[in-house]
C-alpha cells in the first residue's frame, strides 16, 4: 500500500533498487546529490545533473522535462555515501515560469522495479523557490529510508549547492550552479509531456497544474454521480490533497495585496479587488475568489449549525417540560411550548442576522471582484470580452459555471479549474429536474448539454495561445450539427467532425496513436526523437451522444485515452447519458468516475471537501441574442491563421 508523506515524514524502504518519479506540469530539470554521514556534499563531483548524469548507483536525464524517472541502486553507491537528495529546479533563460508557486505541486513517488509505488510526496507551499530539495534516502542502522524534504531556495541552485557542499562555499556553489545551467542549454531538447506511470503500469493523471496539488481544488462530483457525499480529491500519489487557501500556505514573502480604504469605526472595510496574496493580479483574484467560497462554505456551516442546535435544544426543553403528563394539559404545557419556542426563534434569529451579515459583506466584495475578472475567469456576459484578445500565455484557471447554496441563492461563487486539465469533463445529457420538480424534457436536456459543451469549447480555445490548443469532435449521427457550426464556421477544429464508424475510427485512432507515440518516447528515453511534423498542443476530444457509432474497439480506445490522455495533454469531454451506455454494465464505471461530471441545468451534485455542503452547479451560459461566442471564436480563427504563416 502506497504511503503518501508529508514534510518531515520518513518511511523504510523495502529493497535497494528503485525508481523514484517526479511530476512537475512543466518542464524541469532533475539531479541528485550524495552526501555523507554528516550531510555534507563533498564536492561537485558528488552531485549529478544534466551535464554529469550518472554516478555509480544513481542516473539522471540530460534535459528538462516535464516528468522524470531517476534509476537508483542504493548498493552501488560509494561507500563513503550515506545520504542521496533528490533536486529539482526550474531551468534559466527560457522564457519560463522562474518560481515553483506558478507550477503546479511537483510530485515524487518512489517506486520498486515493477513499478509498485512505495511513497508518494507533493511538495506544497513552495512560491518565490526556483530550486528544492525533494527527497532525501539515507542510512540509519544498515537500513535504508526515504524522507520529505521539501526544502525550497529563492535563490536557485546556487543557494541550494551552497547549503549542500562541504563548507557552505557560495561561491564554489555558483560556479556549479552555472554549469548545471550551461549543459541545460546545450542539451535541451524538444520537453513532451510525460505520464507517471502508476503501480498498475498505467500512465496516471500528472499535477499539470491543480492542484494536485497544493492549491485549492473546486468541489467536484462524488466517485458514484448517484450517491451524494462528501467529495474528497486525492493527490497525484494518492494522499489527501491540502485545501487550505493558497493565501493562507505562503512560506516566503509575497507583495502585499493593495490596501483596503478605510472604513468608519465599527463598519467592515470595503471590499477591493485582488485583496490578497500573489505576484500577480491574476494569482490574487484567483486566491480572492477562493476565499470567498471558503467564506461562503464556513459560514453557512456555522448558521445550519446554529438552527440544528436551536433545534434540539426545543426539543429537549419541551421532552423536559411535558415529561409530566400532568403538565401536557392546561395552561402550563402551552407555555412551556410557547417559552420553547420563543428562545428557538430567538437563536434562529440571531444565527440568520450573522449569516445575513456575511453575506451582505459577500454580495459587496462580488460586487466588486467579478468586473475586475479576466476573461478566463469573467461570465460571458462580463465586458471583458468585449475587448478580448488570444493570450500570449494561458491564464491560471478557467471558470466552468457558477455555485451557490440554498441559504443565499443570488451569491454566487465562479467555478475555477486549475489549467492544463487534469480530469475530462462529462456533460450529462441524461434526465434533469426543470423548476418544478419534473423532468426536463429529453430532448431539451440534449440540447442544453450540447450548447453547455460548445461553451466550454470556446472558453478553453480562447484561454491558449494560438496554435497551442486544437479541438476534435466526434459525432457520429451527426446529431450536434447544429450545435458544432459556430466552431466548424469558425474554422477552429483540427478537422471535420467524425461521422460514422469511419470517422469515429478515424478520431480515436489518430488520439490513441498520440498518446502511444508520447508514452513510449517517454519510456524510451527518446523524447528528441519524436517525428518533427508531431503536434506539440494539447488535444482536446469531444464526443457527442456516446456510446452511439461505438464498437467494442472505439470504446476500449476512448476508455484508454480517458485514462492515459491527460498526462500527455489529451484531454477528453464526453456529452452522454449514462443510462444510454448501460448496457455495458460496470465496464464504463471507470470512465464516469474520472470524468468531472457537469450537467447543463442547475443541479446540487458537487460537494466541497470542507463541511460537505451540497453546492448548486450553474452552467455558463450566453446571454441571449448575444454573438459573445461567436466573436470570441472568429478572434481565435483569426490568431490562429496569423500564427500559422
């Protein structure tokens, strides 16, 4: 059973010969250093990196990537070496991220030879770092053991090399540092992204971004769409993922947010968009709004709190009082009803005049937020698209509907997805309540789902740079015709829609084959060998009106590329009803229970991972007569030709 650590935490380790992966979402250099029995590196010629990637018992990639595995054999190392750490860090001078607080969690599972996983660690709260030390397997008593480190450096490998090598020279660790940099720059390579290969030796999900995975993640749909409980997201190694607000998990200093004006004595301070933590306004507003539903989510919590505790206390007030039956008659029963229910209706007053309170407070920062949103983050009815432009580099998350609960229905919290994807995404087309109670009419729900579908098409087109983001869709019967033309018009596909068993066919194989081709380059150790002519964008699969024009071979294929596809950016969106595949029995379980399931009406199916409230989705839709979509789609056709010259 695989044991998720946290810092600080050890565990033994069964055999001496290993793997140990790492996960980043972006690419990364990897290396190791060996130390001695008090911890000290004795010099460069004990640590490996791109430019020395192998000593004995120990080997690292030449390039960055963004995934690793390091071979280690813990019997072959020297003798004098008693402790291995494993580093990570962010290359130089490419024009990428240059701090680990705008990656994703990078992840590092330990493996034995048939891929079992041993332990897993997500490094959380790293932000300004641009280099960390992971892991540290050392020697205690004949044994060996694995620790999470998780130390970070702002000051990259050279602080990092610094702090390793015998006598703590700063200048002996820049020199190092810089010839980490130099074979960095003479050897890389074409990065792929690359699955980590779980204990079943399957390509599982990577921390792409969400998480996983030390920011929040949106409350999701439990494993069984079915059963309404609390849903509880686990990490890329399979532990409990940390929801506790980014802003609130900062380890080095950041900017601070912008003053809030001053407000009179005994009045809550305005409300200001971006008040909190981040190094840009994007990262505030995101961690904004999700402060917002934590504060939402707590003090709702504490109201139906406050109610179920009035509402006992009259209970027993009244088993107390009418215990006599002497008592249940006359006038001394009534008032003791009477005295029972006022103090209930007291403390239920009191409760609501608090929750009112925040939630005024809410409504006024909502206010003020949601015109301040970016266009990823921003409903479409938001002036920001408008003036949209294509990026020139994705945005940190996407907005995928609005939540809200009973208590306040008009607060409503933007849904945020971390970005690249890590789950597909299911629109259920199947049977949905209208306002009344009563089923939608099929028909409509179909339909809805189909527009909710194009929607979140068209958001995701325009949160990627041009050319780095190409959509397929596979409609067998042809029956979203109507619903694809604003994409096909616009010319944003990667091809026609496929039709027919030779069109569905057609789409999975050449997906399949992808993801094959990047899994065994992965594998191979030859991502530069990849074909030239290789489409570097992620891919995203839309599929309307599964399982329809599916034969057994086009199910398995689709059920493959659910699995194995995100972690090599394939990215599946399914607009299905599952009755429809029932057929199929519990084959397709897996399927719908990695899917994050949305539905194109309102429904209370997602539940957050705090106090397991039941959250009312709201899809995004277009307001009506607007060309929103339609212009937005016809800026990313337009980008993407001026790309293409």
């Amino acid at each position: 059973m695989t044991a998720e650590l946290v810092r600080g935490q050890n565990h033994p380790l069964p055999g001496t010969r290993l793997e140990i992966r790492i996960s980043a979402g972006k690419p990364i250099m990897a290396g190791a250093a060996l130390s001695d029995e008090q911890g000290r590196t004795p010099g460069p010629a004990w640590v490996v990196h791109p430019g020395a990637p192998a000593l004995p018992g120990i080997e690292v990639s030449q390039q960055v990537a963004a995934d690793h595995r390091l071979a280690v054999d813990l019997a072959a190392l020297p003798e004098e070496a008693h402790r291995l750490s494993v580093l990570l860090a962010l290359p130089t001078g490419t024009g990428g991220p240059t701090r680990f607080g705008a990656l994703p969690a990078p992840h590092a599972a330990v493996t034995a030879l048939d891929g079992s996983e041993i332990v897993g660690y997500t490094v959380t709260g790293l932000d300004s770092e641009s280099a960390v030390v992971v892991l540290e397997l050392y020697r205690r008593q004949g044994a060996w053991k694995v620790r999470a480190v998780g130390q970070g450096y702002a000051g990259g490998l050279a602080a990092l090399f610094a702090d390793l090598l015998t006598g703590r020279d700063a200048a002996e660790g820049r020199r190092l540092a810089d010839r980490v940099a130099d074979a960095v720059t003479a050897g890389q390579a074409r990065s792929v992204a690359q699955p980590r290969v779980t204990s079943d030796g399957s390509a599982a999900t990577q921390g792409r971004p969400a998480a996983p995975q030390s920011r929040p993640t949106p409350p999701q749909e439990p494993a069984d769409p079915g059963a309404e409980e609390q849903y509880g997201l686990q990490g890329a190694g399979g532990g409990s993922v940390d929801y506790s607000h980014p802003a609130r998990r900062r380890t080095a200093p950041l900017p601070p947010p912008p003053p809030a004006p001053t407000a009179p004595p005994g009045q809550p301070a305005a409300p200001v968009a971006g008040d909190a933590t981040g190094w840009s306004m994007e990262e505030r507003l995101y961690n904004q709004v999700w402060g917002m539903f934590e504060d939402l989510a707590r003090t709702t919590a504490a109201y139906r709190s406050a109610v179920d505790f009035a509402d006992q206390r009259r209970d027993r007030e009244l088993d107390a009082a009418l215990a006599d039956p002497r008592a249940r008659l006359g006038g001394q029963g009534d008032a003791a009803r009477e005295a029972a229910g006022a103090r209930h209706a007291d403390l239920v007053d009191r409760a609501r005049s608090v929750l009112d309170r925040d939630l005024a407070q809410l409504r006024a920062e909502s206010e003020v937020v949601e015109p301040a949103l970016p266009p990823a983050f921003a409903r479409w009815d938001s002036p920001v698209w408008q003036d949209f432009r294509v990026p020139m580099e994705m945005p940190m998350a996407l907005r995928l509907g609005d939540l809200r609960l009973p208590e306040c229905a008009d607060v409503r919290i933007p849904m945020l997805v971390r970005l690249p994807l890590e789950r597909g995404i299911w629109i259920d087309s199947g049977r949905a309540p209208s306002a009344g109670g009563v089923l939608a009419d099929p028909d409509e729900v179909r339909r809805l789902a189909l527009g909710t579908a194009v929607a979140h098409v068209a958001r995701l087109l325009a949160a990627y740079p041009a050319g780095e983001f190409a959509v397929h869709v596979i409609d067998p019967a042809g029956s979203g015709t109507r619903a694809f033309a604003p994409l096909v018009a616009a010319g944003v596909l990667a091809g026609p829609p496929g039709a027919g068993p030779a069109g569905v066919a057609r789409v999975l194989g050449a997906l399949t084959q992808r993801v094959d081709l990047l899994q065994m380059a992965f594998r191979g150790g030859a991502a530069d060998a990849l074909p030239p002519d290789l489409d570097s964008a992620e891919q995203l699969l839309v599929v309307n009106d599964f399982p329809h024009g599916f034969d057994d071979r086009a199910v398995t294929q689709l059920r493959y590329l659910a699995d194995e596809g995100p972690a090599v950016g394939v990215h599946l969106m399914l607009v299905a009803d599952r009755e429809d595949a029932a057929g199929y029995g519990p084959l397709l379980d897996p399927l719908w229970r990695a899917l994050l399931r949305l539905t194109p009406v309102s429904d209370d199916h997602l539940a957050d991972p705090w106090v397991g409230h039941a959250w009312t989705y709201e899809p995004p839709w277009t307001p009506s007569g607007s060309r929103v979509l339609e212009r937005v789609l016809e800026r990313v056709a337009t980008a993407r030709r001026e790309w293409n010259r």
